[in-house]
C-alpha cells in the first residue's frame, strides 16, 4: 500500500529530491492552493518552510492527527508544540544526511501506519 504524501515546498528542490530518491511505498503530491482538497486525508505532511510569511499555510495544513514533518533552517524544533506524531528535520544538513533522515522519519510513519492498520 502507498502512503499517500503531502509536500508543501515553494521552491521544489526538496520535492524533487523525494520524489526521485525516496520511491518505494511512497507516493508524493506537491502542495498546490488552487488544487488542494481540504476533504482529501493524506497520511503524512511534509512542510518546507522557506519564508515565515509560510507559516500561514503551516496553520491551514496542520491536523493534529495526520503525522506532520516540518523542515526549516531558519526556525527550530523547540519552537514547535511537541506532539507524538511531529517530527522536525533541520535543512542545514547535506543532502545526503538530510535524505537519510527524511528518509528514516517516513519508513517510521509508514510502519506505525500499517500496523495500525493491520490492528483493525
């Protein structure tokens, strides 16, 4: 089964960068606000923030029972509510330590997803 995930990134680099490093079981929609579909459930979020002004569609895409990852350089994760189901990834990383953990984050959430599913 795909996890079906939403991706809110601007400016598409890391959009792209999931969409062809991170394949298997995934399967990626690009956050458009003149397409996106408020009845529609994803099963995870993932938020680039790239400008605070972004904050703003963070409010209108935050469901507290959706996993949420939300990944800046400019904000920290202590600035974020702790929640069971958020995550935050720092972008100052390489690339390559940056996919890892998104990486590492997703196959998390995938794993909790199927096993609940399997529970019911």
């Amino acid at each position: 089964m795909d996890i079906d995930v939403l991706v809110y990134d601007n400016q598409l680099g890391y959009y792209n960068l999931l969409n062809e490093e991170i394949i298997n079981t995934f399967s990626f929609t690009l956050y458009d606000e003149n397409k996106y579909n408020e009845s529609y459930k994803y099963d995870v979020v993932v938020f680039f923030l790239s400008d605070e002004i972004e904050l703003i569609d963070l409010l209108r895409l935050y469901e507290k029972s959706t996993p949420f990852i939300f990944a800046s350089d400019k904000l920290k994760g202590t600035l974020l509510p702790i929640r069971e189901n958020c995550y935050w990834v720092d972008l100052n990383y390489t690339r390559d330590v940056l996919l890892k953990e998104l990486e590492a984050i997703l196959k998390n959430i995938a794993k909790q997803i199927n096993e609940n599913e399997k529970a019911l």
